[in-house]
C-alpha cells in the first residue's frame, strides 16, 4: 500500500482542468468531492486526490466520491468548504483544513482537522489503486428537445458548441474557476443552473452568477441541501433556488423558487 518514492503533488482548480500529470500524483482540486469528479479522478490514474466537500448536502453527495474511490484503492479527503474557495487548487491548499477522509487516507495519517497542506504530505505514500473504473459514467442527458433545449449535464465541463442558446441544467459548484470570470461557462447557453456546494468561503459557491450576468446569461443556484451535486438530474427535480443573478431576477425569478422553476419562465 505505501510507495517507496514519494507521489508528488499537483495543484488544480478542477478535476477537468488537470491531465496526464495527474498520473500517479496526489491532485488537490478545486472541484467538489462527488461521484463524477471522483470517477474522473480515477480515470486519471491519481495516488490520491483531496476535493472541497462542497458542504456535503443532501445525501451527502459532496463526499460520496471518497467512498467511491475506496473501491478503487484510491486514498481521498476532503476539505471544509467554509475553510477555502472551491473551485480554487492553490486557496485550498493554501487555507484549507480537513474536514473527511476515506479509510485509505485515513490509515496514511490523513484526518479530521488536518491542514490541506499537511494532508497532501502524508497522502504522497498512497500508490495508485490500480484498478480502473467504468469505461463511462453517463453524464449528459436531454431533458427537453424542443426549443430552446434543456440539458442535464452533471458537470459544466460538459457545455458545448451544441449547448449555445439551450438551458442547461447542472450539477457542477457554482464557483469560478481559479478566481477567472471566463471559466463560468464555456458557450453562450439561454440560461445556466448549478449547485451553490454551500455558498462557503468568500461566498465563492455562487461566483458564477455575476460572471453570467456580465455575458447576459439568466443563472442561480440550488441549495446544496435540496440537491445531489454532481447530479443534474437531482439539480432539476429537487433544487430549490438560494441564488439568482439580476438577468435571472429580471425575469421574475426568485430565491426559494424550484430549479424547475426556472427551467419553465427561461423558456418563455
């Protein structure tokens, strides 16, 4: 279980934004703790990977992907999202503090309280787990065809060219990557939903929706508590809405409204 040579480290602000140099390595990212960065993490190949909990929510779904990457022989943590900016590697790293971890990490010294910093340190003994996950993990999903569309992705990784003037629907945080505005959302879709992963430090949970605003595109976010992140479908079915940005608002769109909601008066 314990290399003889140390994995280095890797700083990233997303799962996505990371490649082949994550091989191996401990990633600390930005990106919440679910199923499908978890799942992206083990494609990856990682030694270990430390997420933002995203404050956990419903079902615990900020953290499930440590469970999930026990199964694979990876070793996981994550951080408090009160304690750093999700979507943000080097704030994390920076400030940080543990706050979950899978027996994997766990065992490797890595706990509750832990500074981000020193918890990498102790996860550079992981080894990889060796086993791959499934070849995929469906993320995408057409909820409505007629126009303008309404997709499901279960991350904002997934807007593309297709996605222009659609609404879209996700499970990603609602932060910006980094600290930079243009990584809100790759194209111009009609109208845009995430998860607020607890709104957390510096309220960097919810930072996408001035950038939106910025590009002219209606956008909120859903309680963490309300629904699964990383799971678009649970963002449309069981999201209650915590923040809206003003072309949303302008629209008569309102905190305390449901994603669905949303969804019907963007499609006016």
């Amino acid at each position: 279980m314990f290399a003889d040579q140390l994995a280095p480290v890797r700083i990233a602000d997303s799962i996505t934004r990371i490649g082949e140099e994550a091989r191996g390595a401990v990633v600390v990212n930005g990106s919440h703790g679910g199923i499908y960065a978890a799942y992206l993490a083990a494609k990856l190949g990682v030694a270990a990977a430390v997420f933002n909990d995203a404050g956990v929510g419903r079902e615990d779904a900020g953290i499930s992907g440590l469970g999930y990457l026990a199964g694979f022989g990876v070793a996981a943590a994550a951080v408090g999202h009160m304690t750093a900016r999700i979507g943000d590697g080097a704030d994390m790293m920076a400030r940080g503090v543990v706050t979950h971890a899978n027996p994997l990490a766990a065992t490797l010294g890595c706990r509750r309280g832990m500074a981000c910093r020193e918890a990498a340190a102790v996860l550079q003994r992981a080894e990889p787990g060796g086993r791959e996950p499934p070849p995929e993990l469906e993320a995408a999903f057409l909820l409505e065809p007629r126009a303008p569309a309404v997709w499901a992705l279960d991350s904002a990784s997934l807007v593309a060219a297709e996605h222009v003037g659609t609404v879209v629907v996700t499970g990603s945080h609602g932060g910006i990557l980094g600290g930079h505005p243009e990584t809100a959302l790759k194209y111009a879709a009609l109208a845009a939903l995430f998860n607020d992963a607890g709104i957390g430090a510096d309220e960097a949970g919810v930072g996408r929706l001035p950038a939106l605003d910025a590009r002219g595109i209606a956008a909120g976010t859903v309680a963490a508590a309300s629904a699964r992140i990383g799971d678009a479908r649970s963002t449309y079915e069981d999201g209650v809405l915590t923040r809206v940005n003003r072309h949303a608002a302008a629209l008569g769109i309102t905190p305390g409204m449901t994603a669905r909601d949303f969804v019907r008066i963007v499609r006016q």
